[in-house]
C-alpha cells in the first residue's frame, strides 16, 4: 500500500540508486516535468487505511510517480518494466473489515453448512478504481497499488495507456539488461551443485591421469613404457586442459568482474589453467617442465569447489596468523628464560 510521510525520507537513498533513467532531478526529488508526462491528473490512491486520499500523479514512457496533493516532490514511484498488471479492481480490494459480514449456506454437493464472506456495502455503482500490481523482485517488492479515478471511462484510459507503456518499457528493459539476465543465468548454472560435482570429478579424474603420466616419464624409470600409452595419456591431459578452460570462462562470463577477482580460487583456478596451457604450447623450453609438474596442483581446486572443503580450507588459512603469533611469543619467552 501507499507509504506515510515518515517513510518517504527512508526511500530516498533508493530513488537516489534506482537502476531507471529517470527524467527529472534525482537529487531533488522532483515529479517528472508535465511535458514529458503522457498523463498528469489528481486523483484518488488507497492508503494502509482503506481510505482513499488525493494524490498528484504522473505517468512517463519510465514510471509511475506519486506526490502528495498538488505537489511537486516524489514520495514514491513504480517503474513500468516492474508492472505485472494493471486492471479494474473492485469493492472487495478495499472493503474494512465492518463492511464484510460472513453468512452460512448449505452446500448441496458436500453436503456441509460453509460460511463465506459477504460485503453489507452498497454494491453496484460504477466502478472507477483500478489497481497496479508490481512484481516481487522489484522496487516496490510485490505491492498492490489501488487509484480512484473521477469516472469510469478515466479508469479504462489509464488502464489502456499504463499497459501500453508498460509493455513497451519492459521490451526496452530487457534489451538493456540482456547482458546482466545472461550473467545472472549463468550464474545460477555455474554455482548449481551439479555442476559443481561434476568439475569435482573432472578434478579428481585428472589429478590420477596427471600424476600417472608424471610417473611414467622415461627419466624417471630405466625401462621405458610403452609410447602409445604415453600418447593416449598426454591426449587425454589435454582433453583436460581444454574442459577446465571452457570451465574457467563459463566462471568469468557468471561472475565478472569484480565477484570474480575477489575470491581467492578463482585467482587460483585461473593460476594452475593459464600453467596448464603455457605447458602444452609448441614451444617446450627447458624451465617449461618445472610447469608441466605443477599441473598437478589441479587438485587443490577440489578444496574451492566442494563448499566443506572450502570452509576447512579457509578455517585453517585464518588460523595460520593466530598460530604464528603464538609460536613468536613462545619463542620471544623461551629466548628470555635462557
């Protein structure tokens, strides 16, 4: 329902942040300009009374805006792309709990006494009230909003109008944000826990195969094994390498930039990967072998996909520095006691 006065401070901060162009003052607070506004009327909106009191309020190709009667400042808006519908609403809607009486009727089918509520007001008068429903996610959380209007062919002109503008403002909304929709979906793909096992898996599948070819290397052993295994196993590291890169960058495009650079694993898988490819480059210099171990480390990327490794991982990692200082001052007693 509509706010109070006290509340309409409190708002600020999120008509200061809001994500949708607004084209007025933001600092300010002021209702859109009449000339941009398709609509500019005083009408009626319901408040948490079930009263309805006078309002100013202007509907732009972006928003709703709200003010007090005859005023200038916003006390609170619904962006269009948030509408989920806008339609005729009836007594029911906004009848106080002393207009509703319950009455008993026989149900033949069921053969049971049920009691349903019933309105004891006045019904049948023409019906100039509409009402605006937002969606959950949004601004405005999932608030209904009620308008009277002065007739009931005003009514249907701002229904009609408000459901027009509003579909066109959601299309435009969606091709805006079509990057940040993509993102978050991958997102929720990325960090599902399915995907999370199977990239645990794939971790733990290479770590064996990795250290398997790292133990039949011929300088390691005076009888060389056989070079079509070697072959498969190398083929089958680089099939690895391949599926952890397309990982990392499915990671990337759910998370960047900044959720992405802040997390210490990501950094790591991003470390051992770019090893990994440095290692299977055409050029193979001498100090590229010392890479080529390091690949092993792939399996430390199981401590951050697996969330109970991941938090005994950081539990002894924030420990560490509790450790060491107590370690220093056992020294710096011992040190003195001698």
């Amino acid at each position: 329902m509509f706010l109070s006065r006290g509340t309409v401070v409190s708002r600020q901060h999120r008509l200061n942040s809001t994500h949708v162009p607004l084209m007025y003052d933001k600092t300010a607070l002021m209702m859109p300009r009449r000339e941009v506004c398709t609509k500019d009327a005083d009408i009626q909106l319901l408040n948490g009374n079930l009263e309805f009191q006078p309002r100013r309020v202007s509907l732009t190709p972006e928003m709703i805006a709200i003010a007090w009667e005859n005023g200038d400042q916003i006390v609170d808006y619904i962006p269009l792309h948030e509408i989920v519908s806008v339609q005729r609403a009836s007594i029911e809607d906004w009848a106080k709990p002393e207009e509703k009486a319950e009455v008993e009727y026989f149900d033949t089918n069921a053969r049971v006494l049920k009691r349903q509520s019933k309105l004891v007001v006045e019904s049948g008068r023409p019906l100039r009230e509409f009402k605006v429903s937002t969606t959950k996610d949004g601004y405005n959380s999932g608030h209904t909003y009620i308008f009277q209007t002065h007739s009931e062919s005003e009514c249907q002109d701002w229904i009609s109008t408000i459901t027009e503008l509003a579909e066109v403002a959601l299309n435009k909304w969606k091709k805006k944000h079509r990057i940040q929709r993509l993102q978050a979906r991958l997102s929720l793909f990325y960090n599902s826990k399915r995907m999370q096992v199977v990239v645990a898996v794939l971790i733990a599948l290479n770590f064996a195969s990795t250290a398997t070819l790292l133990q039949m290397r011929p300088e390691l052993n005076e009888e060389p094994y056989d070079p079509q295994v070697l072959q498969w196993l190398e083929q089958i590291d680089q099939i690895f390498t391949i599926l952890f890169t397309i990982e990392l960058l499915l990671n990337i495009a759910a998370h960047w930039f900044k959720a992405f650079v802040s997390n210490g694993w990501n950094l790591f898988d991003a470390l051992i990967i770019s090893i990994s490819l440095v290692s299977l480059g055409p050029i193979q210099l001498p100090f590229f072998k010392a890479f080529r171990i390091m690949r092993a480390f792939r399996i430390l990327r199981l401590f951050g996909k697996l969330q109970s490794l991941r938090l005994l991982t950081n539990a002894l990692t924030a420990s560490l520095v509790p450790v060491a200082n107590a370690m220093l001052v056992k020294i710096c007693v011992g040190t003195f006691e001698n």
